[in-house]
C-alpha cells in the first residue's frame, strides 16, 4: 500500500500540487474513508438489529 500511497502523491506533485498540499489532502481523504467505514459498520448493525425483530 505504501508504493500506492507514494505514486498517487509523486503524480500530484508533478502536476503542480505542493507536497505539503498533497500530504493535507491524502489526511483528509483518509479521514472521510475511516469516516465512511465507521458510519457502514454502525448502519450494519442497526440493519442487524432491525431484522431480528
């Protein structure tokens, strides 16, 4: 995953974003992914809950 990471970031640099930038905006998109996967996993189990009744 860290090759990944590192090509996505060195792509962004070359068109003309700062590294500071891109390393702000990777955090970000980060943070929103662990958002999205936490906001799935709660709606799974209310769904859970929801068909046990």
């Amino acid at each position: 995953m860290a090759g990944g990471f590192t090509n996505v970031a060195m792509a962004a640099v070359e068109a003309g974003w700062k590294p500071e930038d891109v390393a702000s905006a990777m955090v970000e998109l980060a943070d929103h992914m662990m958002l999205g996967v936490i906001a799935n996993r709660d709606l799974d189990q209310d769904l859970s809950i929801l068909r046990r009744r």
